[in-house]
C-alpha cells in the first residue's frame, strides 16, 4: 500500500503556501496540528493585554498581534512543533513589510520583541497544555533569539518573565503574583505599570 504524501513535506513548503486559509494549526513533521479553540478567559486576557500595550502608547497596533502570528521555531524535543501560534507576539516594525502576504515570521526574518502564552486550564502539570507553555515553548523562544517569553497563568494567578535567551533556555526568571508591578527587560516597556491582577484579571 502506497503511503500518500503530505501536502506539506516540508515546513518551508507550508510557509511557502501563500493562497491557503488561515488556520489554527501548527506544523509538525509534514502534517499540520489543528489546535484546541481559545477559553473565553484566555482569548479575554491575551487581548486585553494588547489593547493595553497599544493603546497606552507603548507599540503601534499593527505591532501587537494576538492569536494570528505564526512563528518559524526550531524543534527542541522530538514532538515539538515547527511552527507555533502564540497568543500575543510583539513585532519589530521591520516586520510590517515582511509579512505583508502571510503574517508568518521566518528564520530569515528577525525574532520578535516579545512572545507571551496564557495558559490553557489544567488538572496536572503532566497535561501537555502546561508542559508546552511551561517547559517546551521556552526552550524553543529562546533558540529563536525572542528576548522576552511571558507565561501568563491564570490557574495558578502567576506571571513568569523570562528573559535572557540562550541555546539551552532564558537565564533570567521572574515571578509576579497579585499587586506585584510586572517588570519587563524591554527598553520599550521601561514604563510599565500592571500588576500581576491586572493582567490576569483585566478591567477594560
């Protein structure tokens, strides 16, 4: 029995696909991954948070993408994905005219500023929700050069910025809970002022 070829071999020929729909799926190994439909929560928080960061003049709207930016990533763990869908992305404005046909980021392109997943609800950390948020996506942000990954965990009411990437992770780790100002790396985000709550729990 003849096996039938993926219409996708390679990650390179579905980014390469410029007329297909956009979907929510990730790439893994020739075969595209549909992911589960957002909570209300999640979807809440990851645009509230974007309409915070762009409407109080830290980016420009076109520059705070949430659940449509597709990133190119290299596989760390056997079953990882190639590509990821996170809940927000922070371009650099070089991006505009780089992802004008497909808002896909490449290895060609640059990294982006900022990369944060909320948290999907969980039963155990065993679940492979949080073991992506919390253990693979990191590893895989930071062999892409994203300067900062946010977990943003409403389960357990905890922000985690990291920071610093390198081949085996971000090096630096910080921990925000309740009315604890979250502190970002960024130059941009030098002025900062949300809490943990407010991020978690957000009041537009």
């Amino acid at each position: 029995m003849t096996q039938a070829k993926p219409r996708y071999p390679t990650v390179d020929d579905y980014l390469d696909d410029k007329t297909s729909n956009f979907e929510r799926v990730e790439y893994c190994d020739g075969e595209l991954i549909p992911l589960m439909a957002e909570s209300g929560e999640n979807d809440y928080i990851a645009i509230s948070l974007q309409f915070y960061l762009a409407t109080r003049g830290f980016f420009p709207l076109q520059l705070v993408r949430a659940h449509s930016c597709e990133l190119q990533v290299e596989k760390f763990h056997k079953d990882d994905h190639q590509t990821r869908l996170p809940d927000l992305v922070i371009l650099r404005p070089e991006h505009i005219e780089l992802t004008r046909r497909r808002l896909s980021i490449r290895f060609a392109h640059p990294a982006p500023l900022l990369v944060a997943e909320v948290v999907s609800p969980y039963n155990s950390t065993k679940e492979r929700s949080y073991q992506e948020d919390y253990i693979q996506r990191p590893y895989q942000y930071a062999m892409r050069g994203i300067p900062e990954y946010w977990i943003i965990d409403p389960q357990s009411q905890v922000v985690i910025v990291r920071s610093n990437p390198g081949a085996s992770g971000y090096a630096k780790f910080q921990e925000f809970r309740d009315n604890d100002l979250v502190r970002s790396q960024l130059p941009e985000l030098a002025g900062l002022q949300l809490t943990a709550r407010q991020i978690l729990e957000p009041q537009i």
